[in-house]
C-alpha cells in the first residue's frame, strides 16, 4: 500500500491537481444550468490544463531559463521556458474564450431576463422560437 | 527565395490586418468595409493559386518564421493538400464575401455591420491558418481564432441564435481544450511541436501509454471540431442560426478544416499505427446514417441542410477511414502505395470540395430565399421557382451535385469513394469493407429522398407566394457556384488530379 501513496499519489501530486480541477470544470461545465457557472467550470478546466503544461516544465532545483557558460560549466539544470510560452499564448486564448462567451450571456439576459439555461428554454419555447 | 514563398504567411498576415483595416475604416464609412473584405480575400486566393501552382510543378514550400529554423521555430510547411483546401477556403470565402455584401442588410441591424466584417476576416485568417502551418501549437491557435471568430458570427443574429451560439461555445473550448491536452502529452514525450518534427521522433513511442492518451484527445478533441456523430449535436442548432453566408461558410469548409486538421495530425503522426482507419470508417457510417434518419423530417430548410453536413462529414470521414484501414490491413509496408487507398482519400478530398461547393450554394440560396419571402419553412416556399427563377434553378444544380448525379461535380467524390471500396473488397476482402460498401451506397440513395424533396418544392410546386428575384450580388455568388459544380462536373479530371496529388502527400506515397 505504501508504493502507492509514494509513487503514484506523492511522486505525481502535480498530475493529481490538474485531474481533479480538470474534472471539477468539467463537472460543472455540463451540469450546471446557470451559465454563468458554466463559464466559470471552462475557465477551471483551462487553468487545469494551464497548471499541467506548467508543472511538465518545471524542475527541482532548476534555474531561470537564461543559458551562460557559468550555468554550464557549473552543471546546473534550468526550466524549459517553452511550456510557458505555449500557456501564455493559452490564457490569452482562455480569456477571449470567457470574453466571448460572457457577451452572449449579456445578450441573453437582455432578451430574456435570465441565465438559467432552462428558464431560457422556456421563454423560447413560450416565444414560439 | 522566391517571392511565392513568402506567401503562405501573407495570406495569414494580410488577412489579419484587414481585420483591423475594416474596423478602423468602418468607422467612417459603412459601405467601404465590404469591399475591403472582398478585395483582400480575392488578393489572398490569387496568391494560393500561385501556392497551388508552385506546389504541385516545384514542390514543398518551408517558410520558417523570423528565419528560426525548425523545431525550435515555427514552420509554415505547405504541400498539395494544404494548398488544395487553401484555395478551396478562399474561394468559398470570397463568394460568401460577396453574398454577404447584399445579404447582411437582410439578416442583421446596420450596426453590425462592420464588426460582422472585421469577425468574417478574423474567421478567414483562423481558417487559412489552420492549412498553412506546419506546427501543431499554432494548429490549435489558429483553430481557437476561427472557433471564437465563429462562436460570436453564429451569435450575432441574436434570439435564439444566442443560445445555439453559446452552446457550440462550450462544445467548441472543451473540444479545443481535448486537442491542448493531446499536444501537451505529445509535448511531454517528445519535447517538440513540429509536425514533421513529431513524425519522426514519435514511431519508438507508439507503445507508450502517454501517445496512447494523446491520440484519444486529439481524436475527440478535433471530432468536436469537424461534428462527427457522436459528437455533433452543436451543429444542427449552431449552423442555421447563423446569416447566411456564414452558415454558407461554417458547413461548406469550417468543419472540413477540422477535418483537414484531424487527417494532417493522424495521418503524419501516427502513419497507420492504432488502426484509426476503422475508427474513422465507424463514425463515418454511423454520422451518415444518423444524419441521414434525422435530415428527412426537417421542414426547415437550414436545418435539414445542417443534417446533410453531418452526412457529408460522415462520407468524407469514411473515405479517409477506408484509406487508412486498407493501408493498416497490409501489413508490410509495399514499396507501391495500394491503389484503393489513395483513390479513397483523393475521393473524400474531392468531396471535400464538392461538398463545399454544394452546400455553401444551397445556403446561401436559402439565405436568397428568406431575403425574398422571409421564411425557412419549405411548406411556405411552394411557387418560388416562379419568381426567382435563378436563386432556384441554381441551388437545385447544388441540390443535385450534393445529391451525387453524373454530369455534376458531386458525382465524381461519391464516385471515386465507392469506387475505391469496391476495389479494396476485391484486393484486400473482409466483412468491414463489405458493410461499409453496403452502407455507403444504402446512404447516398437515401440522401436523394430528403434532397429531391427540395427540389420538388423549388421546382415543382405552385404556391401562392409572389416575391422578385433579390440584389445582383447574392444571385451572383449562388450562379458562380452554380456553374463551378457544372464545370468541375463536365470537366473533372484537373480536380481529380488535384485530390489525387495532395493524398499521396498525406498518405505519404510521394
């Protein structure tokens, strides 16, 4: 039993983080009606993602990413920077997708004075739409 | 360098500054941003035919961007199958461009007008993107821009449109946020984002259970992305709520990018590896069929075109499948690439085209329709064919090319796709290829019913609606499509070259 905790749990608690948000996001991506709170689920399942590609960079004991002769000659090790790159071009992906997403649900309640998605239905339904 | 090979990024570049061109010039004058729009897609389109020309007569085109050399740099790579649906997008673009310059005041208010053009030009440059690059990061950047470009085009009419946008917003990230994770793990493994680069790093870890993972997202991530059956329930909803020429753009070539995007991964990445040509081959089927079953009993005419996507994307998927499921099937690697495969993937590439060039005309004659008598129901539209005689003379031309008859340009896809399955039945055998054969040919009958069913009430029928034929514009984009299905009909051979050259590319026989 002790393997487990240690290699499985311990070892790659960093996997764990980003599964268990990934799963809370995505929980309440499709079983929330307000859709607000949807929105709110997809922006926890990116910053999963976010905190996976970040933590595959990282190293213990790693150094800034700015590669010299000391770093060299001294044997350190240094973070990949790509991964962060990569995620920041994701946020910003990340934050047109909420952008967009929060106007349609601007438009919405002003047409029909809710978020709930199956209120919304209703009204469409009640409109004949 | 040649000048030729500078314009892979320039059809990106220029189509992104238009972008912002057209908002700041919207500004002062509406009726300007419609014009830059269709000027900058015409220059784009020229230069991807110079592309498709150098391509197919010289070769290869490598553009590393900032002169940062691959892996490290991203690599614009484009070969005969990116350059065939470059040109195929900025066609469909263009005439959908100019459809819209009409039809926009029909489907939304002046306001959003310009905005409606600066989002159209940022969904083109997602679009292009997507074909000319050779690094899968900015693939999924590029698909994130002509997702989001699309999300608020489907939106904007507003109503009921909000919600089906919004919908296919969260379908479309979680789809998009499937295909990151696949990258991530592929990332993990190999340490490098370049296709090319992956191809040649990932064949010692196909046993690995991180690329195992990876292939699942990438799968469903980018399934999400083309609406293939199990995963398409966003389409039938998001496609007619939009104006019509972006419904036009959205089912002719959006969901084949996805596609286009799906085959680049797989067929480079994993050469044949995980048997994806069954998976393939039963998504295809089963979106065909399912779509097929629900098309029938739409009586709104861009809902049941919506459905007929769904088919076309299930045949087009199973052209690809049969292809990668006979190459798999043999099992030594022959210094020959089997005949059958590559007539497969050349038909679904052509399909890809007929397809587009089919359904893009139907909708936005729909779109023509409901310019004239303001509705969508196909119970209302009895007597249309009196009154606009060329609205409906040229969408049955589309109905029938979708439908598959001889003399039009969607006979030949269809075609080369049974064709292909017959061929493999014959040389490679087994039950698969004998369902799929069955199944393939049970649909393409099939689709005729709910296609003829148009047909009938646009030619046919008489109805008590008096309406007049609308602007030039819109008439002339459905005409141009028109005659382009009659054409590449009559004459289809340079077409089948085409498709036949870009997959040999993706099927790595030259």
């Amino acid at each position: 039993m002790e393997w487990v905790i240690a290699d499985i749990i311990l070892a790659k608690y960093n996997y764990w983080v980003s599964i268990i948000l990934m799963l809370i996001g995505f929980y309440a991506m499709i079983a929330k009606g307000n859709l607000i709170k949807k929105i709110i689920g997809l922006n926890i399942f990116q910053t999963a993602i976010f905190l996976f590609y970040i933590s595959l960079a990282d190293i213990r004991g790693g150094t800034e990413p700015i590669v010299s002769e000391e770093i060299i000659s001294k044997g350190y090790v240094y973070v990949n920077p790509l991964p962060h790159v990569l995620i920041l071009t994701a946020i910003v992906v990340a934050v047109a997708t909420t952008a967009v997403a929060l106007a349609l649900i601007i438009r919405m309640y002003e047409e029909y004075g809710t978020i709930e998605e199956e209120e919304i239905i209703e009204k469409e339904r009640e409109l004949g739409l | 360098m040649l000048i030729v090979e500078h314009f892979p990024v320039l059809v990106v570049a220029i189509s992104l500054l238009s972008a912002f061109s057209i908002l700041i010039a919207g500004w002062r004058n509406k009726k300007s941003c419609a014009f830059i729009s269709i000027a900058t897609i015409l220059l784009q389109l020229i230069m991807a035919f110079f592309i498709l020309n150098h391509v197919l007569t010289i070769g290869t085109i490598n553009y590393w961007l900032g002169g940062w050399a691959p892996p490290w740099g991203i690599e614009y790579l484009v070969d005969a199958l990116n350059a065939y649906v470059l040109v195929i997008i900025l066609f469909l673009g263009l005439l959908c461009a100019i459809h819209s310059k009409s039809s926009i005041e029909h489907e939304l208010p002046p306001y959003k007008v310009v905005s409606f053009y600066t989002v159209y030009q940022l969904f083109i440059t997602g679009l292009c993107g997507v074909t000319v690059t050779g690094d899968i990061f900015n693939m999924y950047v590029f698909i994130e821009i002509l997702s989001l470009a699309a999300y608020a085009l489907v939106g904007s009419k507003g109503g009921i449109a909000l919600r089906a946008g919004f919908t296919y917003l969260v379908m479309g990230s979680i789809g998009a946020c499937f295909f990151l994770i696949g990258i991530g793990f592929l990332y993990a493994v190999t340490g490098s984002l370049n296709i090319h680069d992956l191809s040649l790093l990932l064949p010692p870890l196909y046993g690995n259970k991180v690329v195992q993972a990876a292939f699942i997202f990438i799968i469903v991530g980018l399934g999400i992305k083309m609406a293939i059956f199990p995963l398409h329930t966003w389409l039938p909803d998001a496609h007619p709520a939009a104006p019509s020429p972006i419904s036009a753009m959205l089912s002719g070539i959006m969901i084949m990018v996805g596609f286009y995007a799906l085959i680049r991964v797989l067929f480079t990445l994993f050469p044949f590896y995980y048997n994806y040509g069954l998976i393939l081959l039963i998504l295809g089927l089963l979106s065909m069929t399912v779509g097929n079953l629900f098309a029938y009993f739409q009586n709104d005419l861009k809902r049941l075109l919506a459905y007929s996507s769904i088919v076309n994307m299930g045949i087009v998927a199973t052209g690809a499948g049969v292809a990668a499921y006979i190459l798999s099937t043999v099992a030594e690697p022959q210094e020959a690439l089997p005949e059958a495969a590559s007539l497969a993937m050349a038909g679904a590439l052509l399909h890809i085209f007929s397809h587009g060039a089919g359904k893009a005309m139907v909708f936005l004659g729909s779109g023509n329709i409901h310019a004239g008598i303001h509705t969508r129901d196909l119970a209302k539209m009895g007597g249309i064919g009196r009154d606009m005689p060329y609205t409906s003379y040229s969408m049955s031309v589309g109905l029938l090319s979708l439908l598959g008859l001889p003399p039009l340009l969607g006979f030949w896809s269809k075609f080369l796709i049974i064709m292909s399955v017959a061929k493999a039945i014959q040389s490679v055998g087994g039950v698969v290829l004998v369902i799929t054969f069955i199944l393939l040919l049970f649909n393409v009958i099939y689709a005729a019913a709910y296609y003829l069913k148009v047909t009938k009430v646009l030619m046919i029928e008489s109805g008590a609606v008096r309406t007049h034929e609308v602007a030039f514009p819109m008439v002339f984009s459905v005409v141009a499509f028109a005659l382009l299905c009659l054409i590449g009909g009559l004459f289809p051979l340079p077409f089948i070259r085409v498709a036949v050259r870009a997959s040999l590319v993706i099927l790595g026989g030259g």
